[in-house]
C-alpha cells in the first residue's frame, strides 16, 4: 500500500532534506523500516541497539497514536499518512480560586478591551491579577510569553534564567534590546516588562532550576510555563509540575517547526506519557546548531501565554491530551492526540516516582563537578592543527556542517558533507589519509568520527571545539555565529 510518512525537520538532514517520503509497506512497521532501508543514516535515530523504537520517538497514524499498539502489526491502508514525531520539547475549573482583587480605574481602562470579552469580563481580569505564573526559561519563548502575560494583566509573573544577554539571542529574544547585550538576562526582563506594564509584579530566579529549589519555586505559582531548552530541565519541569499539582504550558522550538501542548493538568497526560525517556546526549541537535527561524518562538511562546490564560480564567479547550504542531514554511497546524499512560512512572495508577530525581544523569548527561570522561573518539585541539597544517603535513579536512553554515565561515581547504549524508558519500573520503573532522562546536563531528571508525577509517579524528574555537584561537577574521 502507498502511504506517506512525514519527516520533522530533525530528522530531515538524513532523509536528503525531504519533508514527506512515500513508501510501499503493509504496516506501520514496515513503514518505517522501508523508511530506514532508503536511508540507513536515519536508522540509529529511529531504533535503539536492541532493535526497538526509541521510546523518545512517536508514531501517528494519520492523527492516532499508535506507539502504544504492536506497530510492526498496525496495517495501513493506500493514502495513509506515518507522523514521526520525535522530541526537540471545554471550560474548566479556573487555575485561580483565591480572593480576587478588584480593580483600579486606571485597570478597567487599560485592560477595557478584555472587559469586553463575556469569557473575560470584570471577573477573569481579576483572575488575571490574582494569577502568578513562572517562566522557566526568558529566552525565545519565554521572551514573548512573558510580554503578552505581562500585558494581559497577570499580576505576578515569575522568570527562572542565569544567563546573559548575547548578540546572537536578538534575533528572536524579544524581551532585549542591543543596549542589554552583556546584562543579565533577569534584568534587562525585568526593566522591560516593568516599562511594559507597571501594575504587574516581576519576580525573578537568578539560579539553574535544580532538583534541589524546583519544588520551592514552582509551588509559589498557578501555572508553569515551559520555555526550557534542554532536556534535563524539561523533565525536572514535568515532573515537578505533577508533584505539586501545576499545569504546565509546553513549547519547544526547531528551525522552523514548533510544538505546544498543555502537561500534568488534572487527569491529562504528562511530558513523560509523551515521551518516556530521553534521546541520548548528542543525538538532537539544539538550535544553536541547527538554527530557529526568529520569529517562529513568538508564536509558540504566544500560544503558550494562552493557554496559561484560559487555564487561569477557566475558559475554552485547552491543549490538554492534544500536542500541536505548526510548521511554518507551510503555516499549517497539526494536531495529535496524547494518551495519558497508566503506567507512567510520574502521572501513572502506580508512581515510582515520588521525589525530584537526578536529570542529568536521567538524561545521560555528565554532572557539573564530575571529572571529564575519556574522550569516546580521537581528538586534537585547534592549535595542534594549525601547527600540523603550517608544517605541511597531508591532512584532510572533514566539515560536517550544513551549507548554510559553511557560508558563514570556513577552514580553508575543508571539504564539505553534512553529517546526514556521510554514510552515503563515506565512499569519497580518502581512506589512507588522516581525516579531521569539525564542524561548530564539535558534537556532530564527534558523531562523524565515530561513524567513520565503524566504516574501517582508523585515522578519523574529531577537532575539539570545533570551528568556533578556531576562530577563537587561530583566525578571528571570520564571523561567528
């Protein structure tokens, strides 16, 4: 049967950049792994060493999930649609029942417009006020949800953040201006958001959220909103949302698709439901490396903002069970239906668990204060190689990169293939000369080598740092980025 099975741009640099692949298979299963036979680059993503479906990559039949049937068994019929979907990630009880505070004069003219709306009205604008809701995260989705909650009226809005304002965040983090670059990103927030708005209440977190303050801070606010972008800190934010009982309005962000659901609201599903487990360090590349187009976190993080303010007012149908996904260079949305597991070990019939764990190592992430580990594949530093290159020796450049990044900046003599297309072209490199592989900061190229030493190149070796070290430390005539 002819069906087609839609690619996230994830996993599109190993699928030769293709969005959608038509394939001929009886079932979902063999779906896939007709899908993986064309291109065998796209298997490690997709199964694990044991053969299985990697439990952080689901599956839809047209709009159904079927990860949790026999998908191997699942038939397809001609024209059915296969949604990979990996992580990157009716009226209701109101969220606020507290004494609501009325309003000014000056409130009922600012916020006039929602005084209009019969689901609004004098009521919900003082749910508005009395509402506190936490922004995990004051970067690109966090940026615009901030300034729209602040707008709306929220009267205490929180922001969890320890970083600071760089040149490369102003393409898409509309909280800071040019004149922030170099300030903390709490203060600059702060600042704009009080001029924005100076009936609402900014209070900040200037600390990594930890397993150690997550349940302190948290618990303090009504709704959390997820504008994380690691997966440590996803999973602490889930889990602690269901602990405390705090619906939390997910997003996540990735070159120009996004995704939004709601998470750990009453008797809904949870992050963990959708995605039970992480994908190993590495493997899903962050934006810093595969890029976000700017304007696609002001819209996820906009729908993020409301759907923490119909949770507050207790109107509409939020994302609770529905995961959303927008692709913007077709500006259409879709919509998946998420199941709440019962044997989720943190939402579930039978929790195991009951406390905040350790993320990062749940995440395979090694600890802040833990010794370097081994280097995986060989390596050498920028400053090694240029030596090597001035003396003349006969090394061959490998860039990993995409091509628009190798536009923005190059080691002269490098030759260019992208990491999703090395199995196939593995066959162009030179085999009895030493290969250097780089490629911006050296995950990927890491990720190269390895691949290369299970092809039968013994003399791969990964450039640590990769290219921005080396502007860094050998030619700074180049641009960053």
């Amino acid at each position: 049967m002819p069906v087609t099975i839609l690619i996230p741009s994830p996993l599109r640099p190993f699928t030769d950049h293709q969005d959608a692949v038509p394939v001929d298979a009886s079932s979902v299963g063999d779906a896939i792994a007709r899908l993986t036979e064309r291109y065998a680059a796209l298997g490690p993503h997709l199964y694990a060493e044991d053969g299985r479906l990697r439990r952080f990559v689901n599956v839809y039949l047209n709009d159904e999930d079927v990860r949790h049937l026999q998908q191997g068994a699942t038939p397809v019929r001609d024209g059915d649609t296969v949604s990979l979907v990996p992580s990157v990630a009716g009226g209701r009880d109101p969220a606020v029942t507290v004494p609501l505070p009325e309003l000014s004069h000056d409130e009922v003219r600012r916020y006039s417009r929602h005084l209009l709306l019969p689901e609004v009205g004098m009521e919900g604008q003082r749910r508005l006020k009395a509402a506190r809701v936490l922004v995990v995260g004051a970067g690109g989705l966090g940026s615009p949800a901030a300034l729209y909650l602040a707008a709306a009226g929220v009267g205490t809005v929180g922001l969890v953040d320890f970083d600071t304002v760089d040149e490369s965040n102003l393409q898409r983090q509309i909280l800071f201006g040019t004149p922030d670059v170099g300030r903390t990103k709490l203060a600059a927030a702060r600042a704009r958001l009080e001029a924005l708005n100076p009936g609402v209440t900014i209070q900040t977190h200037d600390a990594p959220l930890s397993s150690a303050n997550a349940l302190d801070i948290l618990g303090a606010y009504d709704v959390i909103l997820d504008g994380t972008d690691n997966f440590p800190t996803r999973y602490l934010v889930n889990d602690a949302c269901v602990l405390l009982g705090k619906p939390n309005a997910y997003g996540s962000i990735f070159r120009f698709e996004g995704q939004a659901s709601v998470f750990a609201a009453k008797d809904g599903p949870c992050y963990r439901c959708l995605y039970p487990e992480p994908p190993p360090p590495g493997l899903v590349p962050s934006c810093a490396e595969g890029g976000v187009l700017g304007v696609l976190p002001g819209i996820v993080g906009t729908i993020q903002a409301t759907e923490a303010m119909k949770m507050i007012l207790g109107v509409g149908e939020p994302l609770v069970g529905r995961f959303l996904i927008f692709d913007a260079l077709k500006m259409r949305f879709r919509e998946l239906k998420v199941r709440k597991d019962s044997d989720c070990p943190v939402c579930g019939a039978r929790p195991t668990i009951r406390e905040l764990v350790d993320y990062e190592q749940f995440c395979g992430v090694p600890a802040r204060n833990a010794a370097a580990p081994a280097a995986a594949v060989d390596e050498l530093d920028v400053l090694t190689l240029k030596a090597r290159l001035d003396r003349g020796e006969d090394l061959f450049l490998l860039d990993v990169r995409e091509p628009g990044e190798h536009a923005i900046c190059r080691i002269e003599g490098a030759t260019l293939v992208p990491l999703g297309q090395l199995p196939g072209r593995a066959g162009e490199l030179p085999a009895d000369r030493e290969i250097v592989a780089f490629c911006k900061a050296g995950v990927r190229s890491a990720k190269a080598v390895s691949l290369l030493g299970s092809l039968g190149f013994a003399r791969a070796r990964n450039l640590t740092g990769g290219i921005l070290e080396w502007i860094d430390k050998v030619d700074r005539s180049q641009p960053r980025y």
